[in-house]
C-alpha cells in the first residue's frame, strides 16, 4: 500500500534535488530542536552567504522564538515538526532534539525529500540503523551525523601525519575520557512556570513512556533512559569517532562496562559515572571513562603506539614519538563546527556522500550503545552480525 508519506517522499525528493542542483542558490534550512544546539546552528547558518533558515521548530515555544530572534526574524515558528517537512520550499533540515526523536524524524526527513544534518548520537538504539541507512539509500538523500572532528582541520592533518604515514606505528590501546560534561546535568531554571499551551510535552514524549508533566525530565532529558543514550551516545560518540576516524575502525567484537549512580541519585537513572572497555579486530583495546562526579571538565583521546604517543580532541594535538630525544609534534585546535557543516552543504551539492555519512556513524554509535548493553545488563556484549550495514 502507498501512503501519503510515500507520495509525499517521491515528490519532495524531486523537488530537493532540483533546488540543490541550481549551485548558485541560497539553501532553504528548517531548524529542527531549537534548544542550545539547534539555536546555535540557526545563528551560523543565517549568517552564511549561502543558507537561509525559513523556518525554525521546537516542542517549547519559548526556544523557537528565541532562536528565531537570533537568527531571521522572518522564520516561520512551528512547535511540530512535521509541518517543516510540509514545506516543499525547504532543501534541509537540521536535528537537534532528544535521543529518542532521531531515527523517527530523520526517517521522515529524508522521506519527505529533504537532506539532514543531525546531531549525534544518530540513533536511539542499535538496531535502528539498519532503518536509517535502509531509509538514506532508498531516499538517496545526504545526512550527516554531527560528529565535527571528522571534518576537523587538526584531526584530518594528525589523520594524515601520524596514521597515513605509518608514523605512529601498530595501536594496541587507545584510552578516551570526558569528564564532567555539564551539559549532561541539566536542571529546570528557577523561575519556569509551565504552560501546556507554550511547551507541547505530548509531544516531547512522542514514543517514549505516558507520564505527567515532569520539569526536570524536560530540561534533563539528557539523565533518563527515556530520551537519552547517556553519556556513552552523548559524549563517548565523539570520543569513540575519533578512535574509528584515526584508525579506520568499525564493529567492536566486545564491550564491557561498569559503573553507577554514584552521587546524584535523585535526578537521574542513568549514570552519572562509566567506564567502557571495548575489544576490537584490529588487535586493540579501546577504554571510554566518565563522571560528573569531577569539578574539572577534562577530555582527551590518546593513542599508544609502537611509533609514539598522540593526545588529541578540540585542544589540538600533541605527539611524542618513540625516540625518547625526539622533540615533540604539537599543533593548536581549529574549530570543527564551520567545516562540518560545509562538508555537508559542499554533500548536498554535489550528492556526494559527506564525511559522516550513516554507514560509519552507525558503527561509532553501535559501540556506544553495546557499552549501554553492557551496563545496563550487566554483562560482556559481543556483536551482533545482524547489526551489520554494508551491504543494505
């Protein structure tokens, strides 16, 4: 049976890639989640020569129409999301909503004919990227996921310095950290007063659990099982990709993971420090730890090879190779935001794949979620071959 979302794909397909095809055109972006992230992106994508945001979506009013502020004052301001898709004028879309909205409105995106760039992690759970990737080759939309140090200038050049060229050697263990990310405790502000006619929590819940109206799961989605990966898909995923990036990795043959809610167990039930140990074929070891326990937010990958040593996240890098009178390699960061989100408008363009594409994000998330499994279940998760995606 062909359904209205069907005949609406095949005719906003058409559409978007005439519109793309027209290079000199300023790209059409509806923004979808308008909270922190998504305001942000609105904010850059308004001041760029090529893009207009038109439109600017979010289940809480208030935050659609701070970022339409921030952005164009002239962006239509919807609270459901599907009337962005609607829009036969819109080429793109941008996702930043609580975990478990990205496979269903990413599905829906591309259906409709429109490309995404959707914040990480691209999926709720494991097996939901056989949907997506099913989903982009049937749509042959582009989507990017938003893990920027793929398209970072300093990681690309370590990429090719030390890895490429064989410098840093045979990688036996790679160690990750992110400690104390405050974006993953939030709590409601002081002063909010909800009004059912301004924030749609219907809405917010969308497949999660039926419940009343709960402020701090609200502005703490990011601590419920609900609408969250927890810290593993929400900072592990960049950790992790840049492990994967590096090195050319993808399915973990095994996690492990520990951990708990240690010291705040009143807001939360996911928790609040994890460690992760994950097994690769590659002959190589990959361990991801993290706790809000600590006041000190640090984070860092770290390579040990038999060539020398790299640390390396948004900082920059550093790289001391074996020879203990070798100097050390050292390079400043360069923001990774800009090019990530060029990487995909040069995609749309082109119709190219961009540099996160579906295929290798669902292996950066996959061994997030395979550390969640292993937490929550309390077990040693090996891989699944049924997870597996190359060859949909």
């Amino acid at each position: 049976m062909q359904t209205r979302r069907y005949f609406m794909g095949v005719a906003g397909t058409a559409l978007a890639q005439s519109n793309i095809a027209r290079a000199n055109d300023r790209i059409r972006f509806g923004i979808i989640g308008a909270g922190e992230r998504g305001g942000y992106h609105a904010r850059r994508l308004a001041r760029d020569e090529k893009t207009d945001v038109v439109s600017i979506c979010d289940v809480y009013r208030k935050r659609a129409d701070a970022a339409r502020e921030g952005s164009n004052p002239r962006a239509e301001v919807v609270q459901d999301y599907r009337r962005v898709l609607d829009r036969n004028d819109i080429d793109a879309v941008v996702v930043s909503l609580p975990d478990h909205w990205h496979t269903p409105v990413l599905i829906d995106a591309v259906t409709a004919g429109k490309d995404v760039y959707l914040e990480k992690p691209m999926t709720f759970r494991i097996e939901e990227g056989r949907q997506i990737v099913e989903a982009v080759k049937r749509t042959r939309r582009v989507v990017q996921i938003g893990a920027q140090q793929k398209s970072g200038p300093h990681f690309l050049e370590a990429k090719a310095r030390f890895f490429d060229s064989g410098l840093i050697g045979k990688v036996s263990l790679v160690r990750t950290y992110w400690i104390a990310n405050r974006g993953f405790l939030r709590h409601p502000p002081k002063n909010f007063i909800y009004r059912p006619e301004e924030l749609d929590w219907k809405l917010f819940l969308g497949r999660a659990p039926k419940r009343p109206f709960d402020q701090q799961r609200y502005f703490g989605w990011t601590m419920f099982q609900d609408y969250s990966t927890g810290q593993p898909g929400g900072v592990f995923t960049h950790t992790i990709d840049t492990a994967h990036m590096m090195l050319g990795l993808a399915a973990p043959s095994a996690v492990v993971a520990l951990g708990g809610i240690f010291e705040f167990p009143d807001d939360r039930d996911t928790p609040d420090t994890i460690s992760i140990l994950a097994e690769y074929p590659q002959k190589l070891v990959l361990t991801a730890d993290c706790t809000q326990s600590s006041p000190q937010d640090r984070v860092d990958v770290e390579f040990h090879g038999s060539g020398g040593v790299l640390n390396i996240f948004r900082y920059g890098y550093s790289f001391q190779p074996k020879e203990k009178s070798a100097p050390r390699i050292e390079a400043k960061g360069v923001d990774a935001d800009g090019p990530h989100m060029a990487n995909f408008i040069d995609a749309m363009r082109s119709r190219n794949q961009p540099n996160s594409d579906v295929v290798y994000s669902h292996y950066v998330t996959a061994a997030c979620h395979m550390g969640n499994m292993a937490y929550f279940e309390r077990k040693r998760i090996e891989w699944n071959n049924a997870w597996n995606v190359e060859a949909l």
